[in-house]
C-alpha cells in the first residue's frame, strides 16, 4: 500500500501540468500558512458574486495534480464559477487529529476569504473530492453544513467510528467505483479505522435528508465501450427537493470518472468514460442554494 501511495505522489505532483491563469494564495490559519490555488473564470467580475466549487485533492497529491485529474475549467468558463484547489499539510486531517493542523477551520476560513476577496456568493460554495479529499468532505459536510449549499464525494465514504452526525440536511452525491482496492466500495476496515460502505452511506444521509428511500435507479448508456458500466440511484425529498445521488461504477477503480488514467489500471484500477464526473458534479451543485434549503 505506501508503494501505491508514493506512485499517486507521483502521478499527480510530477505529471500535473497546471494552465494558466491559476493564482497561488495563502492564509494563516493558527499561524500556520495554507496554500490554495485559485482559478477565475474568463470574463471574471467580482460585482456578480459567483459561486465556487472547492475540490480538494487525494493522499500526497496537490491541487495542481487536482486541477489535471478534476479540471473544471472549461465548464467554469461556461457556467461562471470560481474553482479552488486547496493544499493539504501533512495529508488532510479527514478523521484524526493532527498536531496543530486544523482543516475543518482552514476550509472554513478559506469560505470566509473568497467571499470577502472575490465577492463570492456565500450562498453558493460547492465541496468536492476525491479519496482522501473525498473523507474531509465528508467530515466537512457534517460540520460545515451551515456554509455548504452541497457537496459531492469520489472514492470516499465516511469514518464509521468517529461519530460525526451532520447537522443540517444537504444535498450530497456519491461516486465509486465497485473494484476500488484502495477504499473499499464495501466498507469495513482500512488503516486501523472502519469506513461506512457506498450504501450505507447513502443510507446514512436518505434518512438524514428525509428522502423517499425508494430511488429512481438508471443505467447510464455505455457509450466508452472501456469495461465499466455505471447505475445511478437518485432518493428525493419532494417536500424541498433535496436528492441524495449515488453513482456505481461497476468494474471502476480508485479513480475520477471522465478523467485521465493517472497510474495504470493494475494498480489503482479502470477509469470509466462513462461518465464526466466534472460536469456531473456542477449539474448536480448549480441548483442549489444555502438559502433555500
């Protein structure tokens, strides 16, 4: 496993090629500085209060390996938002304590500065991530839900045994892949802690969310013809519309959906082309707002 780890530092540190115009930035957070990297939008004028998708990177990775993997770019363009990737310290504290590292502050205090900088719409600040990205978003959703209009979580679930209860209702999608050796799609233990299973947490946050425990289920169309098919499960609150989404990858590895195939297949399993995970993802986040939840 540390040799799978050290090929993902790799992979998305040496590879990663970031592209103009992508702004390096710092907060001090307990006085110690944290780095984020800051994509506007062509066209980009802080009197429109745009929101902002915070995507946060995977073990030993950095925001330029995200902004390759996860490249909203393009739709950001289109759709007018601001894309922030932000740096771990030391791996981001997604379950366990970390001397001095406070993550669930920084996210939040970084909320703070690009609604106060950007003129961002506090009303409209989106979470994604993958892996252990993907944990602290978890984390995140239930102690920031107060700042989160929704999040959506790849290759993740949630620390079965730390106890975090969310607060407030929130919009959430989940991603996994069915062959995903590095947190497994199943569940149960990984590194000395036990993780919730793809449907248990979707479970977890149906009945959080008071949606119809009965989904509407779909087959994606299998247009990539890459070994991978993929079912979509969707459960609704009809009384405030708020869907909990789940999304199989079946035969898909630890990967993002729609982007490159960062270590071989072998390794850290398919990446399905299926399905863009990057537009999926703001599909699903542009309806919602803070304030109408």
């Amino acid at each position: 496993m540390k040799f799978i780890y050290c090929l993902l530092l790799l992979s998305f540190s040496t590879f990663a090629m970031a592209q103009n115009p992508l702004k390096k930035e710092k907060i001090s957070i307990n006085n110690i500085e944290r780095d984020f990297t800051t994509y506007l939008p062509t066209a980009f004028n802080d009197q429109h209060h745009l929101p902002v998708v915070i995507a946060l990177h995977g073990a030993l990775a950095s925001p330029k390996g995200m902004f390759r993997l996860a490249d909203f770019r393009p739709i950001a363009d289109k759709e007018k938002f601001i894309v922030v990737c932000p740096a771990s310290k030391h791996g981001w504290q997604d379950s366990r304590d970390v001397n001095e590292i406070d993550d669930v502050k920084f996210i939040d205090q970084l909320i703070t500065y690009l609604v106060d900088t950007y003129h961002a719409d506090a009303n409209r600040i989106y979470l994604t991530g993958i892996s252990k990205g993907g944990f602290l978003v978890s984390r995140l959703s239930c102690q920031l839900s107060n700042k989160i209009a929704a999040v959506a979580i790849v290759s993740a679930t949630l620390d079965s045994n730390e106890g975090y209860q969310p607060v407030n209702p929130l919009p959430i999608m989940f991603i996994h892949g069915s062959k995903d050796h590095i947190v497994s799609y199943n569940g149960g233990k990984m590194f000395g802690r036990k993780i919730y299973s793809h449907q248990q947490i979707i479970k977890k946050w149906v009945d959080l969310d008071q949606c119809n425990p009965k989904p509407q289920v779909t087959q994606i169309p299998d247009t990539a013809n890459d070994g991978t098919s993929i079912v979509k499960e969707e459960y609704t609150n009809h009384k405030n519309g708020l869907k909990v989404i789940g999304y199989t990858v079946n035969n898909g590895g630890h990967t993002w959906p729609g982007g490159w195939q960062y270590l071989p297949a072998f390794i850290v399993g398919k990446t399905t082309m299926n399905l863009n995970a990057c537009q999926t993802i703001w599909d699903f986040f542009k309806p919602y707002q803070l304030n109408s939840l």
